[in-house]
C-alpha cells in the first residue's frame, strides 16, 4: 500500500517534534507501506525569512522571494530524512524540483501543472521513504516556485493523485474537522466524515485544517483525505465523496473568516461591461475577489460591494481609485472591521428554507447583514466582526450541530 | 569586460552589510561590466544549520548534510538579488545546480566536475547580474553537492575558468594576502603580489584568506585573482603566476595552523606495502593526512608520524586502533597539544640554506621541533602549540618580512 503522510510546520516545529514524527512515520513503515512524506517547513521559519527579507526591502521581486521561501521546506525535509535513518529506515530528500513537481511560472502563487514520478518511484522501488518538500516546485525554465501559503496540502494530495496513492493523511495540530472553531464554541463536535464540496466551503470559508486547493484537487481525483492530528492517535475526520444518506444533514459546519475587507461603489453606471471591466482590473493584480454582490437599486444605476483578504485590501483600493470614474461611480468606501459568518451543507442543496432559518437565528441576535452570497451548499454573511462569536455560537445552536451524531 | 566578483559570508552577514555589497555590485555595473556575483551563506548560518543537525541526531547521512547546508547561500542569493534590484539594476540568483555547476557525488566534500554555462550566459545576455550561490553544486544523479568549507572560493574561480572571465574578485574581511597573521605579528606587512605556489602554500598553511582548492584552480587556469578587503577600497593582493624577479625573494610569509594532530606509531615493521596498508585505511576513511615522516631507526623497524585536522583525530586513532599490530607497531600515541609553522616563498627553490636558518631561529627561541616536512617552496614544522606565537614572531623577525618592499 502507498501512502502519502502530510505534516505541517507545527508538527515539525523543533528536533523533539521531528522525532515524533519519525516515530509515527516509522510504525507505520513497520506495517510495510510505502510512503511519502510531505512536510512543510518548520514552525515560523517562513515567517522569519519574510523578515530578513523586509529588513533589506520593501519591494522584493517575486522570483526572489520563492528562492528563499523554499529554503524553508528544504531544512525540513533534511532533518526529517535524518530522524528517519536514525530510527534503521532508509529514507531520502527531495526537493520539489527533485520530485519533479512541474508548475506554472506565477511565483508565490504558483499551480501544479504535472508530476514527473520517475525519480519518486525510483526512490520507492530502493526501499526509501521519500521525503518531499511541500509548498514548492519548479517551473519549465527552472525557477524556482512556491505554491502560496497551505500549499503543503495540496504537494501531497498532487503527489496521491500523481501516483495513485491508496491513502493521503494529513497530520495537523488538530484532530479532525469540526462543526465549528472549538475555540468558540465549547459544544462543537468533530465530524468523523464530511464531504469534499462541504470541506472546500469550510476551508474557503476560513477553517484552517485543510487548504481549499488541496480539497479541490482531491475531489476532482477523488482522493479520499484523512485528517488526523501529530499529537495523538485519535481517529480523525475523513473527506470523501457525500453518500445520499449524508445529504439529508442540512448543515455540517458553521465557518468564521475575520481575514476579510469590503469595498463598496456607489452608483456605478448600469450596462454590460462595468463590473467586467472592474474585476478584470482586479485579478490583473491578482486581488483575490471573494464575495460580489450587485444589485440594482434605481435606473441605470447600481452599487457594487466586494471582498478580499484584508492583505489585499490597500491594492485593491489602488485599482478601485484608478477605475472608478471610469465605471462612473460616484464614490466608493472600504471596511476592515467585518467578518464572513458562514453555514455549510450538502442537503442544503434540496432544502431552500436553510438560509431564512439563518437569517432569523442572526436577526433574533440583533445582528445586521452587510452582505449575503450563497451556493448550492452555503450561504455566507458579512457582518461587524466584533459580533463574530455570537453569530458562530447562535448559529451552532440553531442548526443543533452538538447534537447530530456523525455520519460515516 | 566580464568579472566574477565573490563575498564571503562575513561581507552578508546582515541587511546593512547586503546593502554594502549591492552598492558596490551596482557600481562596478555603472562602470559597463557583465557581473558575476559569487557568495557564501550570510555570517553563522552554516553553524547554525549544523546546530540544528546536532539537537537531531550525531549521524547525519552525508547527502541530507548538503540539502540542508545548501540553503544557506540560497537565501544570501535571494536577499542579495533583491537589494541590487532594489538599487535599479536587474538581477536573478541562480543555485548551484541552476547555474549548471555540475559535481562529482561525495556529498559534503563534493568536486567541480564541469559547469554548464548555458543558463549563466544567456541570463547575462538578457542583461541580468548573476548572483550565484557558492559552494554547491548538484551530482549527475540530480542530488545537491556541496564543495566543503571554503568551497565559494572555488566556485568563483571555477566560473571564471569556464567563463573565460576577464577578471576575478575574491572580497573577504580583510585586505590582502600578508607575510604573517597581523594579530599576532604587528609589523605583517600587506603583499601587492604573491604567486598561486606560494598563495597555495599559504593557503594549506592556515592563512584563512583564500581556499587551497580555489588557489588550486586558479593556477590551472592562470585566472589572477584579485583579493580584496568589502569593507574598503584599499588595494589588495594580486595571486598570479611568479615572475624571474619575484622568485628572488626568499621567503614570502610565515603561517601557522593549530588545527593541528599529531600520531605517531612506534616500530612499524620496515617493509614494502607497510605505508600503503596505513594510509590506504585512513584514505578510505576520508581523513585528511596532512604531514607524514617516515624514519628507518633500527634494522627492520622504523616510526611512522602523520598530522591530520583535530576533528579527523577520533576517526584516525579508530583505523590505527585497529591496523597497528597488522603493520608490526609496538604501540602508538597522539597529541593534540601540537601547531604547524610554515615558512613559504617561491625563491627556496633554489636556496637550500633556508631551512637550516628557520631551524636557527626556532632553535634560538628554544623551541624543539616533533616533525619537519619540506617542499620546493616551503618548510613546515610541528611544534607545541603554545609556543606558536613566540614562533611566528622569530620566524618573521628573521626573515625580515616587515621590511621587504612589495613586488609587483
């Protein structure tokens, strides 16, 4: 059996950690799978790396800025191929260029294109473990690239997809996928199985366990995810294609993001191309985009309101300030202080009324709505961010998730 | 006009001093040169990547030594491309593999096999200085090498070579090549010029300024280097091939090394192959046998006495422990309490009275002399190591080293 193990920087943080890693590495070596293990790079290294590189300039070039970030994973993998030997099972390094994980030339943010597995394989077939540096790759004219933040995720399920992994587990410092942030909500409950699209509007909608890209790629290759945690041997939650018995459960999880700013313009010109033109405008920058809402509010006229990360927010309203005469709107505002509440579901998709049941439970707190956006399996509110923790906790109640038994 | 400039790992050990090199990069680049810029990993990096090792585990697989140990430069490469970008001037870091820097596979103590020069030319035709990380390299098998301590030294002369460069700049926190250690003789006088024989010597001997292996090189090549001080204009010393008049001088400088051991095996029996069997089995276990002196005392028995780095001593003594009775000894002994002293200059070729006065003046002194070892250009002796200073001093005093004007 091949199994793909994935462990974050805070399951690497210090030598005691890396050894418990091997540990658990070597155990299941013991068992007689083969494995891959894919690591991140130790606790804050990236983020000091980032300062010596603010201490030299503000303006780092991009490129540059992925030849120092991967050197992060690559200590990693070092020590932990290292901890690995010391326990009496070969195990080797690589790079993502080593590992042949092929991706597109958009330094900090790039996407895997392909996976050469000759070398993987290769290492494999001699008996190693093979311990992959998550997070990064190569281009076709050989820069170095990094996959942006919670990249590691998604190097790991690439790598089950790429070679048909029997299993992809995913370590953390958490032990599963909850029904909200247990760090708000005393009762929330972990769900021993959610499906994929439940998990990529969790993710995206601010729970941290797994990165969004990585839910997205295991959907499409139907890779079933273990999330487990590094610290214990507790049975995780696992992420899987949603049976039908499942989708009778109308809400799985209540998300929080306080990760997100709004920008507003007021009577922006009522005709075909104005909001093309606007968020063209924005990803050229490459502004991550969340929510848009428009609506018509009087002739030939409309506000337009969207999100993005608070990070973006100042480049955001660069573009906004350069276009907005243009898109004729009379003005524009931005807040920082709002978060996105959200609630998240696959039975939602036949059950219309899970959204005004939302709405009440947020109306009977005497919260206000800023802005609304739903899917097939969510719906998501803005609000002022310091109402965050009552909203979770009513919205947790309302949907009684302490008291749903898990579904598997 | 194409140039290779190096700068060790005190020349970057912080934001200030990257500034410094990009500034001095940026103005070599206004006077209209190509540029190669060539550095080691910023201050301690090194050492405290192998502290990191160390808390882990005391057996580190070689191979995972250079994954980790290579990210060193790869970050000064990174932080210093973006300072001279930052200055204007477009620049792009290259690691050792993506510079084509093609090694054999002795991980740790790799060798430059050959470069491939195909990114670095057309990286410069683009306009772009080539920031370079030193010391590193990548194996045919698709692994990351590194060179050794010291080992940018040889990459700089190694791109000068391939590149054909028209000049090669090493910069170091010092300025220049002098007679003997400023800190322990004051009146060390700064050489204009020495020859790579000599340079090589010096080198060997513990002056720190340049790496043998680059000297080495350069002297294949006849590449001149230039040495020069990051943090001054001052002009420096110029390595190059000697001329009839430079080999005049008798002596050139005075070093010494207290990285120094001594073993020593009583009664070897004094027969073929004895020698071989010996330092075959240190050879084999990649210790570095500097000094060897062999002497016939009796009929049919003689000592053996060899010096190898202090750090080689544990694994040295462990092949002797085993191999001594194999080659007859009575017994052997070690001593760590022990210097070298060197004298070096081009003009002992043909003056073989220069030894007996160094004798002299060490005698003079009362320093007893455990080993002598003599080449076409240099005398060595091992002595206690507390009397190296006392050494250094009469060996410059008698060879009137502060007096001698320059040759250049």
């Amino acid at each position: 059996m091949l199994v793909i193990q994935k462990y974050g920087g805070s399951s690497v943080a210090d030598a005691e950690r890396i050894r418990r890693v091997a540990r658990r590495v070597a155990s299941a070596r013991a068992g007689g799978d083969d494995l891959i293990i894919v690591v991140s790079a130790m606790g804050d290294t990236t983020d000091h790396l980032i300062q010596l590189v603010k201490a030299l300039t503000g303006t780092p070039p991009n490129r540059e800025m992925d030849v120092i970030l991967s050197t992060g994973e690559q200590v990693s993998i070092a020590l932990l191929s290292m901890a690995i030997n010391d326990l009496g099972h070969p195990a080797i390094s690589l790079t993502g260029a080593q590992a042949g994980i092929m991706t597109d030339g958009a330094h900090t943010k790039a996407k895997i294109l392909t996976i050469n597995t000759t070398r993987l394989r290769q290492e494999l077939n001699r008996g190693n473990i093979v311990v992959v540096a998550g997070f990064q790759g190569v281009s076709k004219k050989n820069n170095i690239t990094t996959l942006g933040r919670g990249g590691s995720d998604t190097t790991a399920v690439a790598l089950a997809a790429a070679l048909k992994a029997d299993r992809c587990e995913i370590y953390t410092d958490v032990d599963g996928v909850y029904t909200t942030d247990p760090r708000i909500v005393s009762e929330a409950r972990k769900l021993d199985m959610v499906s994929y699209e439940e998990m990529l509007e969790l993710a995206n909608l601010g729970a941290a366990v797994l990165h969004p890209r990585a839910v997205e790629l295991a959907m499409k290759y139907k890779i079933p995810l273990h999330v487990l945690s590094s610290f214990n041997h507790n049975p995780g939650t696992v992420v899987k294609e949603a049976g039908n018995m499942e989708k009778l459960l109308l809400v799985t999880g209540v998300a929080c993001d306080l990760n997100v700013a709004k920008i507003g313009l007021f009577d922006v010109f009522d005709r075909p191309g104005i909001a093309y033109n606007l968020f063209k405008a924005l990803a050229d920058e490459k502004i991550n985009v969340d929510m848009i809402v428009q609506s018509a509010m009087r002739d030939e006229r409309n506000d337009i309101s969207f999100t993005c990360p608070k990070g973006d927010l100042k480049r955001a309203l660069a573009v906004v300030e350069k276009l907005h005469k243009v898109v004729g709107a009379q003005g524009f505002t931005s807040d920082e202080g709002v978060a996105k509440v959200s609630i998240v579901g696959a039975g939602m998709v036949s059950n219309p009324g899970v959204a005004a049941e939302m709405f009440e439970a947020l109306f009977n707190e005497g919260i206000n709505l800023e802005m609304i956006s739903t899917s097939e399996i969510k719906v998501s509110c803005i609000i002022k961010a310091d109402l965050t923790e009552k909203a979770v906790k009513a919205l947790h109640k309302k949907f009684k998730l302490a008291e749903i038994a898990g579904c598997s």
